[in-house]
C-alpha cells in the first residue's frame, strides 16, 4: 500500500513531467492518489494552452475512471469543458460515462406458493464496484446515482445543443458514436445503459422506454428490432448531414454503430451523390457489411459511365466475394472490350478472385489474338491463379 510520503513524490513528478512534456505524464498522474493536489493540477490542465497538454487530457479521458481520488480531476475538467462548450473535450465526457454504467443480469428464484413449484427470474442489477470494494483496476470512481447524473448531464448538454445549433450538433455527436466500441457494447444490458447513445441513435423509437435514470424495452419488444429513430431527426435529414452519417459507417469502431448509419444513410439519403473516393472508402473497409454497403452504392452511382479504367482496375481490388461480385457486373455493364489493353485483359484473368478471373477470361474471348506480340503476352496466361477457369484459359 502506498504511504503518504510515496503518493507525495509521486504527484511531484506528475508535475514536473506536465510542466516539462514528458511521455510518462499520463502514466504517472494516473498513479497519484492525493485528491487536493490532483485537483490543483486538474485546474492548470483545463486551463493549459498548449496543444499537448490537450492531447492529454483527450487520452486521460479515454482510460477508465478506475483510479482513487481522481474524482476532482474528472469533476473539474468537465465543468470547465462544460462552462467554455469545448465540444470536443465533452464528446470525450459523453462516452466516458456511458462506459461508467454496467448493470448485470442476474437469476433469483422464486417459490409459488400456490403451485408448490419453484421459478427464476431474470433482472438487471447495480453492482457494488465503486473503488475500495473492488481491487483497484476492477472498479470506477464514483456511486451510481452520480454516475447517471453525469450521464444525464452530458447528453443534457448536447440535447441543449441540438435545439440551439442543429448544424454543430450533428458533427458534434458524430464524433461521439465514432468513439464506442464494441466492447462498451458486448451485450444488451450495455447498450441500454449507454444512456447518451440511445437518446442519440432511438430517441424516438417506438420499442423503448427512457426513464429517470434507465432505458429499456417495451414488454414484448427486443433490440433486434431497433431501427434509427435519432433526436433530431429533422437536422439528420438535411443535405448536409449525409457526408457525414457515410463517413461514420466508415470511421465507427463499433458494429452497432456502423449498422445505425448504413440504415440512416439508405433510409433517409438514398439519392445522395456518393464519390469515388467515399465508395472506395467503403469498399476497403475490413467489415464485411461495410464493404457490401459500398457495393450497393456503387451499383446506384452515377458516377459509372465515366469511370476511368484506372479507378475500375482499383475497385476490383475489392476483398468481400460478394461485394467484389457486385463490383465485377458494374464493370461488366459499364466498361466495353475496347477500353482495356490486352495487357490488362490478361492482368485480370490471371489473378486468385473468381469474378474477376472470369471477368479477364471474357474480355479475352472478345479479342481477336492474331500478332505473335500479342501470342506472347497471353503466354502469361500459364500464371494463372485460379483454377476454375484454367481450362478456358488453355483453350
């Protein structure tokens, strides 16, 4: 157990690596215990104009709150980013103490007198996890009522925001879905205590009820069937917010959260002209239903017909079979033999993908092969990679 004079030189050297810009900064403050001092320090940092003590701050905020008395380092940097609307430090705040909710599921049984039988119920319970019940790294700072205060008042901040200035809600809120994670979202009881994503994402959703301090499903209802219902539904809708509910599919760590943007996206921007380079984006994302999405919206593009080889060529580089698939009918539909050098012909038939090797296959048996420079080129054609059209490609 640290004594008093250990916890003293270790606030002394958080100090020194604050005033000094030391990497271990962080490590180190999140060692020191003395609530006093921390909470002197915690009124420089809110204040410190540099650049890294932001970064700073930005990366404490993204740790657990699990370290003791470190309850006037969170209280005095959210009022201070409160009071001055620095969006970006309360976006921090907004996923931080949804992350500081976890109710836990659990069985108590029951006797029936009149039956004389004996059954289990189901229900979610608050945990005792505050620090000093729990070892420290398995606990968080503060007791439940205070932490569904602050959850409330968070989103309280950006439920004001969206009233007063719709148009700097939206980017202000997309930042905050982007920073979830699938593990603040592993299971349902998380995402019902995750009180600011749920206004966010199904304020309005039929399925839901928002209580004082919790939310929950409507008897007979089920998360499955949750579909986006946003506050501010109409501010989603505009024109401009369309780039930005695309970029979050992209940008979102968790799936919950891509998948409530592909819906809003193909619900209410379905004739929204998508770039090139936002369905490339899609397209190279490593989720399979990200990636599917994109091949949709590429299928619907208006941007096709004058496509230039080079970009079709990259496309094709597509990783999901059933989205490289869609890619391959475009280019199919969109791209005449003319187009492609026999070089290129050649190139696609011979690599690993399927839709692809037959896409190179087809554009081969369209051509006339006659020169011996061009016998020679399809001599590559003994690379190939795909077997299931090796025998074409010999004939």
């Amino acid at each position: 157990m640290a004594t008093p004079q250990s916890d003293r030189g270790q606030m002394l050297l958080a100090e020194e690596y604050f005033a000094t810009e030391n990497p271990a900064f962080l490590e180190t403050v999140r060692k020191a215990t003395q609530p006093k001092a921390l909470a002197a320090l915690a009124d420089r940092w809110k204040k410190d104009p540099r650049p890294w003590a932001r970064e700073q701050l930005l990366a404490y905020l993204a740790h657990p709150f699990n370290c003791l008395g470190h309850q006037p380092v969170v209280k005095h940097l959210f009022k201070h980013a409160e009071e001055t609307g620095d969006h970006e430090v309360m976006v921090a705040f907004l996923v931080a103490f949804d992350r500081l909710v976890r109710r836990e599921i659990r069985t108590k049984r029951h006797w029936d007198f009149r039956a004389r039988t004996s059954y289990d119920e189901e229900r979610l319970v608050t945990p005792r996890d505050v620090i000093g019940a729990y070892p420290r790294g398995k606990a968080r700072l503060f007791k439940y009522r205070t932490r569904y205060y602050l959850q409330r008042r968070a989103w309280r901040y950006f439920r004001r925001l969206g009233h007063r200035e719709p148009l700097k809600y939206i980017p202000a809120i997309v930042n905050a879905l982007a920073r979830y994670e699938d593990a603040d979202l592993q299971k349902g009881e998380n995402i019902l205590d995750s009180w600011a994503l749920m206004h966010a994402c199904f304020a309005q959703s039929d399925a839901l009820e928002f209580g004082a301090t919790h939310v929950q499903l409507k008897e007979g209802r089920a998360l499955g069937e949750l579909t986006p219902a946003p506050a501010f539904s109409d501010a989603w809708k505009k024109s401009d917010s369309a780039p930005m509910v695309l970029a979050l599919a992209v940008r979102a760590q968790a799936r919950l959260v891509r998948l409530w943007a592909m819906q809003l996206f193909q619900r209410d921007h379905i004739t929204h002209a998508v770039s090139l380079n936002d369905i490339l984006s899609l397209l190279e994302h490593e989720e399979e239903d990200v990636q599917q999405f994109g091949s949709k919206l590429l299928e619907s593009s208006g941007v096709l017909a004058t496509l230039p080889i080079s970009s079709w060529l990259k496309l094709l580089q597509t990783k999901n079979e059933e989205a490289l698939q869609r890619v391959c009918d475009a280019f199919a539909k969109h791209v005449s033999a003319d187009r492609l050098e026999l070089a290129q012909c050649v190139e696609l038939a011979c690599v690993r993908p399927v839709p692809v090797a037959r896409l190179g296959q087809k554009y081969l048996q369209a051509r006339t092969i006659s020169s011996p420079a061009e016998r020679e080129q399809i001599c590559a054609l003994a690379n190939a990679k795909c077997s299931a059209i090796t025998g074409e490609l010999t004939a």
